[in-house]
C-alpha cells in the first residue's frame, strides 16, 4: 500500500480533501467538519493513541477518502459500524449524510470515550456511540447496514455481527485483496451477493466491498439509492 506522495506531501488536507471528494464524485459542503474531525481525532491521539496514522495528508487519505469510497455503494438508513475504533467510516458516513442514523459500537472505552466528545463537539445528532462487544450488543431495531472495516476476518464478522442484520439488510465488509483463508462457515446464515472494488482517491492498493446477504432474503438486485 502506498500514498501518492507527490499529491499528499505538499497539499493543505483541506484542499486535498476536496479534491478527493470531487474525484468520488460526492459533494464538498461537509468539508469543514470532516476536518474538524480529523483535528479532534489528532488532538486526542496524543495521549489515547486513537490511531497509528498521525501526519495529516495520511489521515485524509487512509481515513477519511477510504471511508468516502464505500459510501456511495451504500444502500440504507440506519448503518451500525462495528468495531469502529475511530470512527471509520461510520463518523465519516454520518458526518456526509445527516438523515443517516449511524451507530458506532465498539468494545474499548478509551475509543467510545473519543467518539462521544466528538460527537458532542461535532453536533451530530444522528449517531448513537456504545460501548459493548458486538455479540451482546442487542439493539431494539435492526440495522439496514451492518459494516466492519478492520474488525475481524470476514467469517467472524458474519458470525458475530449478523444478529444485528435486517431480514432485508446487508453485511458488508471492507477489504483489501480477499484473502482465500477468510472461510465462511457452511452454516452460516449469509451468502456473498457481490464483490465491488473501490478506488480510493491518491492510494496505490486495491480496496473492495464484500456485499452478504441474509439467505432467507429475496433475490433483489442491491443497488445504491
């Protein structure tokens, strides 16, 4: 994996998100406070350690763009993103698309604890933070959306995670190149329904969606509204 340098190293983040958002073809009015995320998240990675990426280009493009790229792939209203860490791509999703009801779950409290001032700072009134493992976890609702981004190998996530699917919802998983070893257990009550790649704006690695679909759902084409 490798950043474009040449674009990255000399650009402001906020022209170079700009730039990225109009190669996505997605609209540039939430660039303020995509970056203003991007600062909380720098503030508090010194001393929580948020993330490993800390020179602001590279937070752009491998947090921020990476997430944008699944976004219009997206089909749904409420997303749960589990295992989110940071806030990616849930925080970027919810920050895009306001109407969207995004919850943010994940098991480790000095990353919830991150995300509930960000989400009080960033005044966001369309996501809901918990922290709790994702198999206990045990929503009144179920999610149009179910995505993990770096959770686990696609298997457990399916295993894990799937209570949390809509009888005519989606798992989908972000990847890099598929790894063959990431078996789906036979019993498993999902089944691929399609591979998407993405290309994320100023990165050199191949990126793809993993659309599952609950076995027991019609066989309705998926497509982004």
């Amino acid at each position: 994996m490798s950043i474009d340098t040449s674009e990255t190293a000399h650009q402001h983040p906020g022209a170079l998100l700009r730039k990225g958002l109009r190669a996505l073809k997605l609209p540039t009015d939430k660039v303020e406070s995509l970056l203003d995320y991007l600062a909380l998240l720098e503030k508090w990675n010194r001393a929580y350690n948020i993330t490993a990426i800390r020179q602001p280009g590279q937070m752009v493009v491998l947090h921020v763009l990476d997430s944008l790229a699944a976004l219009p792939h997206i089909e749904g209203r409420t997303v749960v993103d589990v295992g989110t860490g940071g806030g990616m791509p849930g925080m970027i999703f919810a920050i895009m698309w306001p109407d969207w009801r995004v919850t943010l779950l994940d098991s480790r409290q000095k990353k919830t604890r991150f995300l509930r001032r960000a989400v009080q700072e960033l005044g966001l009134q369309n996501v809901e933070v918990v922290c709790q493992r994702v198999e206990k976890f045990q929503p009144e609702e179920l999610f149009d959306v179910v995505i993990s981004r770096a959770f686990a190998n696609t298997g457990l996530f399916l295993c894990l995670a799937g209570h949390l699917c809509a009888t005519d919802g989606r798992m989908v998983a972000m990847k890099g190149p598929r790894d063959e070893s990431e078996s789906i257990p036979a019993d498993c009550p999902f089944e691929l329904e399609k591979v998407t790649p993405l290309k994320v704006p100023f990165l050199d690695a191949y990126r793809q969606l993993l659309f599952f679909r609950p076995r027991s759902a019609k066989q309705d084409a998926y497509e982004p509204k």
